[in-house]
C-alpha cells in the first residue's frame, strides 16, 4: 500500500513538472513572439487557462464516476456475500 502511494505521487509530480514546463515554454514563446499583437496573445492565454479548467474538470468528473462506480459494486459483493452466509446457514 506505502509503495503504491509513494509510486501514485512520483507519477503525480512527474506529471505536474510537466505542465508547470509546458506553461512556462507556451509564456515565454508568447513573450517573445513580436508579430502576434498584444490582444491576441491574451486571447491565447484565456483559451489556455479555459482550457486547462475544463480538463480538470472533465478529469474529476471522471475520478468521481469511478469512485461511485466501485462503491456501488462493494455494496453488491458485500450484499451477496450475506445472502450467500444466511443461505449457508438455512442449510445447517
């Protein structure tokens, strides 16, 4: 379980460095850019930002599903495994 946390972060951190050095090289190139006019750029970086919450969004949405997914199916395996006990005991 301590591994599997400690890789989950790893991951985690990997992947956060990653879009922390996407936004960084998409800033300076937006920066740096002298035939884009100002208002453009800022056009750019709302869509950029938008973007990134709507994925967050669509990514929590997606974790809650499964987590209400595999509590509904816990609920049923420990369902049937009572019918299953009290049909063993009727049976004694």
């Amino acid at each position: 379980m301590y591994n599997d946390t400690k890789e989950n972060s790893s991951i985690l951190f990997i992947n956060m460095a990653g879009v922390v050095l996407a936004y960084l090289l998409l800033g300076i190139s937006l920066w740096l850019s002298v035939d884009v006019p100002l208002s453009t750029k800022g056009y750019w970086g709302m869509g950029i930002v938008l973007l990134t919450i709507s994925l967050i969004n669509v990514v929590k949405y997606k974790f809650d599903q499964r987590m209400n997914s595999d509590r509904i199916s816990r609920i049923e395996e420990a369902r049937n495994e009572k019918i299953l006990e009290e049909a063993l005991r009727d049976d004694v």
